[in-house]
C-alpha cells in the first residue's frame, strides 16, 4: 500500500503545463476592461453623475442620495454588459482576507415576472454582521450591526459574474472595523499637510497622494503535496521537514529561468489581474527554489492596497486552476529563503512632481530635501510602530534571519547623501551670509542629482532604505495586508510634516529668518535629531545589534511585545489628533492583532501535534519493529561474536530512533501543558506572550528529532511528502 506522499508524487509526475493565451494581442486592449473607471463611467452615467463622482474623488464631496441612483443605474447597466448577475461591498476586515456577500440583481416583480435592480441606496451602504468578523471588543454578538459604505476613490469591478464595490467596514458607532478606513484617514491627513508643506515651494499644490509599489513574493507547490500536508494545509507552512541536499545554495533559481507550469500560470494571473485594472508589470524566479515574484507600477496608495488584496484572492484561484497551490506565508520552508512584499513608498502632486526625488533647479531640490530629512525623522519617531505594523506569527520566522531585514528599524540612504546630510548638519544655522546661501544651495542643494545619478545601490538588509525616488519598507510579511504599515507610515509622515511646517513658521515670525533660511535651520535639527536611525551597514551581522543598542534603537524580536507601540501614549497621541484612529480604534486593533497572533501558534501548536504523534511517531515505531524483526533474525542465525559486529549499526540505530521518539512525545506532552496554560490566562496580551514564551518554543525541538528519524526512515515508509519533492518537481 503506497503512503500518502508516494500517491501525491504518482499524481504529480508527468503533469503536463496548462497552457493559456490571453485574448487579444496587446495588453492595451483588455487593460481595466472589468473596472468601471473613467473610460466606462462617460460611457454609462450623465455627466452630471460623473461630475459628481470625480469631485468626490479628488475633494471628497458627497454625492447625493439622487446622484448615487444615477451611479448606481449607470454601473448595473455597465456590470450587466459583462455578464454579471450578483453585486456585492468587497471590504478588507481585519481577519487578512477580503470578504464579500453577494445579492443577485434579481427582484420579483410581484406579477410572476422579475427585473434586475440596483439602487442608490444599495450601492452606498450594506449591513454585514459586525461581530462575526475581528472586533477588539467594540461590537458584541448581540449588538451585531455593522456598516459597509462605498469608497468612490476606488473603482468597482467585475470579477467573475459579481460587480465588486469596494467599501469602507465600520460598526454601528462608527468605529472602523477593517484596514480601508483608517488608511483613507491617514492618507487625507498626509495629503493636508504634505500639501501645506508645498506651498513653500510651489503655490500650484493643491493636493499630494501617497503612492505604493508593492512587490509580492510567493511559493507555488504542486497541489497533490499541498493536500498531502496536513501543516501545508492548515498552517500554510511546513512544520516539520528536512532541508534537501540541494537548497538555494548555488543562487541557480534567482532570476532563472521560469519554469513551464509556473510561467503558464503567471500568463493567465498577469491576464485575470490587468482585465481588473492591476498593472502587473514584473515577474522573476525569486531566490528560493519553487519561489517567484510579482510586482505592478506604483499607484495611489488606496488603490493600490486594493489591488494587492484583489491579486492575493486572484493567485490563489489562478493557482488551482494550474493544479498548484499559492503559498504567501512569509516562512513556509526552513533553511531556505521566505518570502516578504516590499512596500515602495512615494508622495506625489496634483503637478506632476514626486516630492522625493531630486529636480532640475536648487529649489526644487531643497523641496525634496525637506521631504527626504522629514521623512527620516518620521521613521525615527515612530521606529516601534513602524515595527509593530509588520508584526505577525509568520513574519516572526522571517526577520533577522539572514535573508530579511532585522526587527530593528533603521533607515539605509547610501554614503553619499549620508554625506550631503553631514555638510547640511555642519553649516551654520540662523541667518546665513550671501556666500553661505550661494555655497549651501549650488555646491551642495544643486549637486543632489548628479550624486544619485551614480547612488544606485541599495541595501537589502535595511528594513527601510531609500532608492533614488522612494523608499522602500522591506519589512513587511507576504502574507500581511498593505493598509497596515501604510497607515502608519503615512501617519508618522502627516504628523512630521506639521511639526515642521510649525518649527519653520515659528523661525520666520519670532527669529526673522527668511523662508529659506528657516527651513535649512529646521532640516539640521532634525537631521542631528534623528542620525542615530541612519545606518549604512551589514544589518544582519551581530555587530549591529550592539550599535543599535548603543544608539537607543529597539530590537523587540517578540511579536506580542513590540505590538504594545500600538497604544504607546505617543502613537494614541499622533493617531487622535490626526483622526486616523480613536483610543478604542487602536486599543481594539492591539487586541486583534494579539489574538490573531496566539490563534496561530495555537493551530500550529496543534497540527505539528497531531503531526508528531499520529504520523511521525508511528511511522518511527514502524520502521524501528522492522529493524528489530531483522537483528532478531540475525542474531538466530550467526553465532555470538559475527553478530554483535554485523547487528551493531542497526542496534545503535534501534536506540537512536527510541530516543527520538521519546523526545519528541515528551516535548508534545509539555506543548501541550503550556497550551493549556496559556488558554487559561484571560488577558490576551499575557496569553500571546505565554504562546511565544512556553509553547512555540517547543517547536524547534519537536521538528529537530522529526527531521532526524526523517533521515534515518526508510524512504518508501515516510508519509508526508519531502521538500527535495516539493519545491523541485516542476
């Protein structure tokens, strides 16, 4: 009888790639064909409703209740001709995934006939139940309402036969219960106050967006060893398992060549993603073996949060249908690379110009010198929030461990405008003489491109390093949702920027400094300020933690505990005053996260369990009565002394394997104590902390004697598939 991994292999060989060929010949002629943007809106509403749409997306005024009728009649009419029969509020709760409940357009007539309708009022505003979904406590189950409400700024689309509206997730009281509301309230406050900021240099600003660039890393893993993966299945990685002969060892698949069923099902994900508006630009072999990348074109932050959202959903139903399965957690295989989504971050204005990337003229330059220096001090200041925005159960495995950033937040800007920094910290402040203004604004202001021009290189160890016109946080999880750390982000950044804006007004009216001369004054401030965040080195050595410790930065390796910066007094500070969160708003947000955080352990805690004693440990046992039933053997047919030289191996090998056994039942039985434990603590931050402290930490030695029997087991006997199958079967 073949085990398990041996059926899955039989399924796998052999597998022919699913070939697909998008329609049309250039992506230009399907591009945003299911979203209801510009294009469509002319085509299917008044222009009285497309006026209306429009200005609430660029100056967030509200659209009537007789406005919306007209949207909503001109987008059912336009989801119609794409063949949809359901709508629905697409919103991102706080679980991580995106949830929808789908009504048909269908509605009985009451004459035995039927119409299709959609209202105003069913496109402004549904009602979810609120309690079922991650609250913090702000709703109860008997107090269920909870309100969707329509989000203009980011276009519905057609997926599949049900029009998606994408929605805002709040609760009867209003308190946001998903990661769309407070990241449209931090990017409105960083609007505003990039906006004020610009106006020292260019009174044509009228508006600045956020952009994102993300970039998402995943594995895809034959479905037929997915479903033989208990841990695979329920975990999203794998528990147990030892490292192949052959790992990323040779840098052979980084930038490879693309395997066939892989880049076939990169085709039709690259297809399904620009039809809904993703502009998927960038696909490559990652480091890992079995690991690959996607990245589109940056957009406006809100949008582009939705369309990672929307392209995570997408991968995985592309997937199966190229018989894979997409895994986005950040460490699904030990002893080789993980997998993280860069977030690239930029501010843009309605004219054109990106705030942090050099210009033409010395004007413009110190405009990006004061966005470039204020968003190092925005890091510095909140460096603990920052960290706790990419925090979570996967991404623990992740950070610090030689192929990612470490939880220690710092920021990398290369040597050379490490040095344009120093020659700014060490001009004089106050009022400068005419040969200071000419020196500080020719010799070092106007010689900022050049300097870039050949300052290419940047620092993969750096958790936030610029690269020459954004930068970029490569912090965060595969698996997280991009609202999380652009909310504080984008915080951090509104909150510097009105700090700045006062420290430079109050230069001008009480010192009498000129416009300029204030705003270089306050820049070597903050750059003495916030110097001991800026580091150009190796981040993943030792030495670092030491010089970090040294400079006062935080290395918090703990997800429950670095989690705290969430309702540190300053974070609630910044959060209230800028209005992207209430005191409950985030104190429910730490709950969440918390419970998420013990949740998972605890399921793993489980399945790595019922991995140990119903799948390794027998299989153990098994293989172990199998040496016996042949020592015993031995020992009846050669005398004494042949046998003790002949049996010895396979005698010592009996031993071995009964002390791995008892090894890894004992350490079963005591994660399970501490999991009991745990459970009984009813605050959740003491009971995460138990979680990482007491039970996770039988993880590792758990895994390391199952990795060992793994060796020593008979290949044909061991029951789950292997990663040498895995990650190299294509």
């Amino acid at each position: 009888m073949p085990t398990v991994r041996f059926l899955a292999l039989e399924e796998t060989i052999g597998r022919k790639p699913q070939h697909f060929e998008a329609p049309g010949t250039h992506v230009s002629e399907y591009f945003g064909s299911h979203v209801f943007n510009q294009k469509a809106m002319r085509q299917y509403m008044t222009s009285e409703a497309f006026k209306a749409v429009n200005d609430s997306i660029e100056n967030g005024t509200k659209i009537s209740r007789d406005i919306a009728d007209q949207v909503a009649s001109g987008m059912k009419a336009w989801a119609l001709s794409l063949g949809a029969t359901h709508y629905t509020h697409w919103f991102q709760p706080l679980t991580g995934a995106t949830a929808e409940k789908h009504d048909s357009f269908f509605e009985p007539t009451g004459n035995g006939e039927a119409m299709e309708k959609f209202s105003g009022g069913m496109l402004v505003q549904q009602e979810p139940d609120a309690s079922s979904f991650p609250n913090g406590g702000i709703r109860n189950t008997f107090e269920a309402r909870g309100y969707t409400a329509w989000d203009p700024t980011s276009p519905a689309f057609v997926f599949g036969t049900t029009l998606c509206i994408p929605t805002v997730f709040v609760s009867y009281t209003g308190e946001a219960l998903d990661y769309k509301t407070p990241l449209l309230r931090a990017l409105q406050a960083v609007d505003a106050a990039a906006t004020d900021v610009c106006k020292y240099f260019d009174k044509n600003v009228n508006k600045v967006n956020a952009t994102l660039g993300w970039e998402q890393e995943y594995f895809l893993v034959d479905e037929a060893y997915f479903h033989a993966r208990p841990d695979l299945t329920l975990a999203g990685r794998a528990l147990v398992g030892h490292a192949p002969a052959k790992g990323q060892q040779l840098d052979d698949h980084y930038f490879g060549s693309i395997p066939e069923r892989a880049i076939e099902f990169m085709k039709e994900l690259e297809y399904e993603s620009r039809k809904l508006g993703i502009p998927v630009k960038t696909r490559h072999n990652e480091v890992a073996p079995a690991q690959y990348e996607f990245a589109p074109v940056f957009e406006e932050a809100n949008v582009a949060v939705d369309h990672n959202s929307l392209f995570m959903d997408l991968m995985e139903k592309v997937a199966r249908r190229h018989n894979f399965r997409a895994l986005v957690h950040e460490k699904p295989f030990a002893n080789i690379n993980g997998s993280g989504k860069h977030n690239n971050w930029s501010l843009a204005t309605n004219t054109g110009v990106n705030l942090l990337a050099p210009g033409k003229t010395p004007m413009s330059n110190l405009m990006f010198l004061t966005f470039f220096v204020n968003s190092i001090k925005a890091v510095y200041k909140h460096a603990d929030l920052i960290r706790a925005s990419i925090g979570s159960a996967g991404n623990e495995h992740r950070l610090g461990a030689n192929e990612a950033p470490p939880a220690i937040i710092s920021v990398f800007i290369g040597d050379q405008l490490s040095k344009v920094l120093d020659q700014l910290e060490n001009i004089g402040g106050g009022k400068m003489t005419p040969e200071e203004k000419t020196d500080l604004k020719l010799n070092v202001v106007g010689k900022i491109p050049e300097i870039l021009l050949d300052n290419t290189d940047r620092n993969r160890t750096s958790p936030f390093a610029f690269t020459g016109n954004k930068f970029e946080l490569r912090a965060a999880g595969s698996a997280s949702n991009c609202a999380q750390p652009m909310t504080v982000l984008n915080s951090a950044m509104a909150e510097q920027l009105i700090d700045f804006k006062t420290d430079v007004d109050t230069l001008i009216a009480k010192d009498g400094l000129k416009k300029d001369e204030a705003i270089f004054s306050v820049l070597k401030q903050y750059i003495k300020e916030s110097k001991a965040i800026r580091f150009e080195g190796d981040g993943y050595g030792d030495a670092w933690k030491e010089e970090a410790a040294k400079r006062g930065l935080n290395n918090e390796p703990s997800t429950p505990r670095a989690l705290d910066a969430y309702v540190s007094d300053a974070t609630l500070q910044m959060f209230e005053n800028l209005n992207v969160m209430s005191k409950r708003e985030a104190e429910a947000r730490h709950e969440i996260l918390l419970e998420s955080y013990f949740m998972k352990i605890q399921i793993e805690s489980r399945v790595l369990g019922d991995l140990a004693g119903n799948h390794i440990v027998p299989t153990a046992i098994k293989y172990q009565n199998t040496l016996i039933d042949n020592v015993q053997r031995l020992k009846d047919i050669m005398d004494e002394a042949t046998f003790e030289t002949v049996a010895k191996e396979q005698l010592e090998m009996i031993k071995d394997i009964s002390a791995r056994i008892s090894k890894i039942l004992a350490s079963k039985d005591a994660m399970v104590q501490a999991r009991k434990e745990a459970n009984a603590q009813e605050d959740v931050r003491e009971k995460a902390i138990l979680y990482y402290d007491n039970v996770k930490s039988y993880f590792d030695v758990i895994r390391y004697e199952s990795d060992k029997l793994e060796l020593m087991i008979d290949d044909e006997q061991w029951p789950l598939p292997k990663f040498r199958e895995m990650l190299f079967t294509r």
